[in-house]
C-alpha cells in the first residue's frame, strides 16, 4: 500500500516516473524500479501501488501490455504507462 511508505520516497518516485513519461511518452516498470530502489522494509511491489495511485488520480493510464524481460520475473505482464487520464471512453485495467 503506497500510505505505508515514507511520503518523500513516494514523491520522488512519482516525479520519476512523470519525468521518464515526459521524456520516453510510455513507461513500464522495469524500466523505473532499477533507478529508484524501495526503501527497506517495503517490499519491492510498492512500486505496484505507485503506478495505481498514480493511475486512480488520473495522472497516468495503460495503453498496452508487455511481457517482462527481467529473468527474475519469469515473463510477468507488465502495463505500459502514458500520462494523463484515459480518453473518455477508454480504459484498460
């Protein structure tokens, strides 16, 4: 649960992933999580809850999915992010 986490790490991470979407136009969490690695004792999923956050306050929406490269993570599905909310009428889970 992203509440759980210290606000400035979360503020951080959020300025993070809008920069990389301002620079890249989609992001997907591997390409993030390397670069800002989540203060102990959270689990590494928290950046899970960031993107939802994100996403539920209409500051980022999936536009795709792509399957995981990282070994560790045996081909997860992963969501590709765009900022800004989903166009009316769309959206994707």
């Amino acid at each position: 649960k992203v509440d759980v986490v210290d606000p400035e790490w979360k503020g951080k991470a959020i300025a993070l992933v809008l920069a990389a979407l301002q620079e890249r136009g989609q992001v997907i969490a591997d390409e993030i999580t390397p670069l800002f690695p989540v203060p102990e004792p959270c689990h590494p999923s928290t950046w899970s809850a960031v993107f939802a956050h994100m996403s539920r306050l209409g500051m980022i929406h999936c536009v795709d999915y792509k399957y995981s490269r990282k070994k560790t993570s045996h081909q997860a599905l992963l969501r590709v992010w765009a900022a800004g909310p989903a166009p009316d009428g769309e959206w994707m889970p």
